[in-house]
C-alpha cells in the first residue's frame, strides 16, 4: 500500500483556529476567516504549547461538563455524552500533542513524481469507476468533477488511508493536553457527538488524523455538520460513502467562492476555494496538477487551466 500523509498539517492547523462563532457568521465571512489564518498559525502554535505548562489541569469531569454545554440537550441527551466519556475506550493519546508543535520537517516516503505517477494511474481508475456520480456531483454543484477526484487523491489516497487516530479519543487528548486548543477541540468533540448520534455510530468507532479529522475527505466534525450533504437521498450524511462525501465537498467549494468553468489560476476565485480547503500555495499546485495527470490517462484530455 502506498505512504501518502491523509492531509497536510497545515490544513488541519488552519481548520482547528477557526473559531467557534463560525456557525452564526455568512459563508463569505467564515471563509475569509480561515484565509486570514494560516500567516500567524506558526505562532499560535508556540504560543499554545508555551501555555500548557501554565495551565490548570483539566479532568476528564471538566471534559465532559464543558462538551455537554455545547450541544443542546435536544440533540443529544446528557446520558449519551456521559456515556461516550466513561466509555473505557476514552483514553489519552500520548503522541497527540507533540505533532501540534514545531518541529523539523520529515522527508517524504517517496519522490513526489513517483507518488504523482501512482496517484494519478490510481485516480484514473477511481474516475472511471465513479465517472457517472461525478458527473452527476458536477452537474449540481458546478464543481469540477477532476478537481474532486484529485483531492480524494491527496486527502486519502482515494479512501484508503483515512487516518489511525480515534477521533473521540484525539480531541480529548487536545482538550486535556492542548489548553490553547481547548475551546476548540471542546466545540469539535461537542460536533463529533451530534454527529455520531443522528447517525447512530459508536463515538469510539471512527478513527481519523492526529487532529480529529476523519472519512474521505478528512472533514472536521463541525464542517461535515456544516457542509455536509445527503446526496444519495437515504436519510443520512455519511463520510464514507461517495454520493455524500463528493457532494460534501463539492458543497463546500462551491460556498468557499468556486466559480463555475473558471481556471485554476492565482489569484483566481477557484484557487482560493481550493485554498481555503488547505492553506498551502503548494497544496493548490498538486492538486491542480494531479487532476490534469488523472484526466490525461483518462478518454477526456485536459479541459481547463
């Protein structure tokens, strides 16, 4: 199998800063929220791991209480969030807070041509194999279906590698380890379990990214409940199902400014769609790259630029 990272750190940093109140704001706003993000999160980081030294410590009590004041009761009764943390599945995940932290870069598994060459013959494949549901997710949304089969590509290498990281557990391991993070991962895990409840999943069941990203397309709990779409039409979102998971995504650009039939060029409203899904100008470029290898060995040449 091949060594792909599911997301870069970058965009996982990114989505964690963003604030709680982005429910109550427009799309526009929130957006450009996140874009204003990714130039000081290097900071932001120092700054929260220079914090924790200084912070109370927080109990798993204090966990539960502060997650149970963020969902309304409504949704998820009290006793199904009790349930969840006294679960013996609830556990303190040691390496967590360290990969939050500075630190020198890692080489890569294998040459990035190399990895663009299997990417792309295994893109092709998933293309052809889902060409009438991307079709179809096009048609809807007005998103290039070739720029949603590249980042399946680069988020999980076509659904296969989605993380290792139980995703209840990770955002508990931040709100106790992590207090710069704590608010945040309290307002994700809070997120988690909405979700986890109107689909009746196992909050402990789902494993995903060392920041509580998880599924095909390495969604947050809070911007799969945003964002997320019942494509298929069953009664429920699913992450990892393609109806839903594309049209999720394809929903999300579309509200992140994507512009029907527009290049993918900077400064352009469709570069930035594909930024605000990864803050990274380098991002941006494999995926543009990879969608026209993908779409060069597929019967459909290379439309766009």
């Amino acid at each position: 199998m091949i060594r792909v990272k599911p997301i870069s750190a970058l965009l996982l940093l990114a989505a964690a800063a963003a604030p709680s109140s982005a429910q109550a704001v427009g799309e526009a706003a929130f957006f450009g929220q996140l874009r204003l993000i990714s130039a000081d999160i290097k900071t932001e980081i120092a700054q929260a791991s220079a914090f924790r030294d200084k912070a109370a410590e927080l109990t798993k009590e204090d966990a539960f209480r502060m997650v149970l004041a963020r969902i309304p009761a409504s949704e998820v009764p009290e006793d199904y969030v009790r349930a969840a943390f006294d679960d013996p599945e609830t556990r303190l995940i040691p390496e967590i807070p360290g990969r939050f932290r500075p630190g020198p870069s890692q080489p890569s598994a294998q040459p990035y041509s190399q990895y663009l060459g299997q990417a792309a013959a295994a893109g092709a494949v998933f293309y052809a194999d889902h060409k009438e549901l991307l079709d179809r997710v096009e048609k809807a949304y007005g998103v290039d279906a070739g720029i949603l089969a590249s980042l399946v590509g680069v988020e999980t290498f076509y659904g296969t590698n989605t993380g290792r990281y139980p995703v209840f557990s990770t955002l508990y391991t931040i709100m106790v380890e992590l207090p710069g993070r704590r608010d945040w991962a309290a307002n994700e895990l809070a997120e988690w379990l909405r979700l986890c409840r109107r689909n009746g999943i196992n909050p402990h069941a789902v494993k995903g990214s060392y920041a509580g990203a998880f599924g095909y397309f390495q969604f947050m709990p809070s911007s799969f409940n945003r964002f997320g779409v019942d494509f298929d039409g069953d009664g429920r979102v699913a992450f990892d199902q393609w109806p839903d998971v594309l049209a999720s995504v394809a929903n999300y650009l579309k509200l992140a400014g994507w512009e029907t039939g527009g290049g993918f060029q900077k400064p352009g409203r469709n570069y930035s769609a594909i930024f605000a899904y990864n803050h990274s100008d380098g991002y941006v470029k494999s995926i543009v790259q990879l969608r026209a290898e993908i779409l060069k060995r597929t019967d459909l040449g290379v439309a766009g630029n």
